[in-house]
C-alpha cells in the first residue's frame, strides 16, 4: 500500500571541500609579554577539510598559540579511505581512538556532566576519527585498520608513533610528567618539546549479538625514556588489556569495562541506564587502582588518582 509514495534514487556520494582560519588576539595586558618572555601575540589556526567522495577524506591543520614565535609550531594530517571491496576502512595520519568505557583509549576530551546527558552511559564501545582539532597531545599518529571479518564481527588494527611533550627529571634519564597544554612560548616551555618517544601497537575485536556487544583490546606501549609519573616507575614499557561489553534492552542499558596494566593492576567501570517514558536514571560505578595509569585513558574521575 505503501509503495506508490516510496522513490528509490541513486545515492549521491557526499563531497566537500573547505577551510576554516581563525586568528584572534587578547586585547588586555598580559604578564608574559610586559615582561618579555613571550612574543607573537597572534593566535592562528588554518584547516583545511577535503572529501571527494564518501571513501576518502584528507584533513590538513596547523596552529601557533598566542605568544609562540614559530607561526607553525603545531601540524597535523589525516587521511581516511575505506576500501569496500575488502570490508575495510584505513585511516593514516593523525587520529583518535577511543574504546569500551575510555579506560585505555578515549578522545582527547572529557565528558560533559549535566541533567539530561546521557553520553557517559550510552557511548559506543569503538569509536574512531581523523584528527580535526589542534589538541596537541593524547592523540595517534601512524595507522589503523578496521576490518569487518563477519557481518557481526570487526578487527581493528593500530599503530601510532608519536613524539610528545614531557617534563624530564634533572639528569635526564626519566620522564617526571607529561606535558599537555601544547604552549611553546618560553625557553622553559620549548625545553618540554618532544622529549618523549611513544610507540603503541593494539588490536582490538569486537562480536555484534541481537543485544549485547562484546569486545576486547590489547595495547603494548613503548617509551623512549622510563616513566616516573605521580609517584610510580612505570618503567619503559605497558601493557594494558581490557574487555568490555555493552547490551540494551527497551527498558535498560548496561555498559562495563575491565582493565589491567601490566596484569596487576585494575580499573573497573560499570554504568547503568534505565529508561521509561519520560523516566530516566542513571548510575556508574568505578574503581581504579591508585597504580592503574593510561596516558590515552579518561575514566570518570582522574584515572590513576588515590
């Protein structure tokens, strides 16, 4: 009956091309210049976005902060093609992951807590994109592959080797703490600069039922220098592996992650969300280990806090 108001048409692939530029400048007196530590009080942001068909789409960005000298302190490429006739998506450049419950990998930002949000309980358990902002730190860079091995079933494959800020301790010899604000306006601040090698290599698999999701992940990160970090030696190396799940149901989601660094110690995140007409209730449940650490992690509170 229905069939004489339905038209099926050829889909059009989506294309695009365009570019952002924002600059700006405080207009009040800033310390750091009246005393000479900082210079170029322009802040500039270039991106450009291009997509010829709905397969490939190529982002190019570069930024200098307010008070940096170097106009291109900060790049960033990313490129994304998926490869149809193989059950695949690649993505080359800079990117950002984020898994079960954030607890090893998550974007580099953090959830917005208000009435009504409920993205903290009904997030999806793989997600990943190109760079697209000028976040400098808590990204990928390399390479990932994402293949469907089943119509339920998906492998994700990735790498990233990254150069990033850090703070090292006086000989030199360890990383004291990571530096993440991505300013570079003073001799201090331009010491940090890319002190520190990081290497990752994960896999993640994901198994799709009616209503539940599965999946598990494995993360071997290598470091140029060892981590002392809030107190703990990390050493050089990590190892995190975590399983987690999400099912839904018409009246209820469940959603939960398990974590271990190093096989020894544990964060844990369980949510809740139960839905009924215009009744909603939600609740989580966490433990992190007060040694559990993921420099790529972002649990509900600060991940590796007592």
């Amino acid at each position: 009956a229905i069939l004489p108001y339905i038209i099926f048409e050829k889909r059009i692939k989506d294309s695009f091309l365009d570019y952002r530029v924002q600059a700006g400048q405080d207009l009040h007196d800033i310390r750091g210049y009246e005393e000479g530590d900082y210079e170029n009080p322009m802040f500039f942001y270039q991106r450009i976005r291009w997509q010829p068909n709905s397969n490939i789409q190529t982002t190019v960005l570069w930024e200098k902060d307010a008070g940096e000298q170097d106009w291109f302190d900060f790049g960033s490429f990313s490129l994304r093609h998926g490869w149809e006739r193989a059950n695949s998506e690649i993505q080359i450049g800079d990117y950002d992951l984020a898994t079960g419950h954030r607890l090893v990998f998550s974007s580099p930002y953090g959830q917005l807590l208000s009435i009504g949000n409920q993205i903290p309980f009904t997030q999806t358990q793989l997600n990943w994109r190109g760079k697209y902002s000028a976040n400098e730190s808590s990204f990928l860079r390399g390479a990932l592959w994402d293949y469907s091995l089943t119509e339920n079933t998906s492998l994700l494959l990735a790498y990233s080797n990254l150069h990033t800020d850090a703070t090292l301790t006086h000989d030199s010899s360890a990383v004291r703490s990571l530096y993440i604000s991505g300013y570079h306006r003073t001799e201090n601040e331009n010491g940090k600069k890319n002190q520190l090698t990081e290497r990752i290599y994960s896999g993640i698999v994901r198994h799709h039922f009616s209503t539940l999701e599965i999946g598990g992940q494995a993360a071997y990160s290598d470091y140029s220098l060892p981590l002392h970090v809030k107190d703990n030696d990390f050493g050089r190396n990590l190892t995190h592996l975590s399983a987690f799940y999400s099912q839904q149901t018409a009246l209820m989601q469940l959603q939960g992650e398990a974590a271990f660094l190093n096989g020894r110690f544990p964060a844990l995140q369980q949510s809740l969300l139960l839905k009924y007409e215009q009744f909603s209730y939600g609740a989580l449940f966490y433990y992190y280990h007060p040694d559990y650490w993921s420099f790529h992690g972002r649990g509900f509170g600060e991940i590796s806090e007592p």
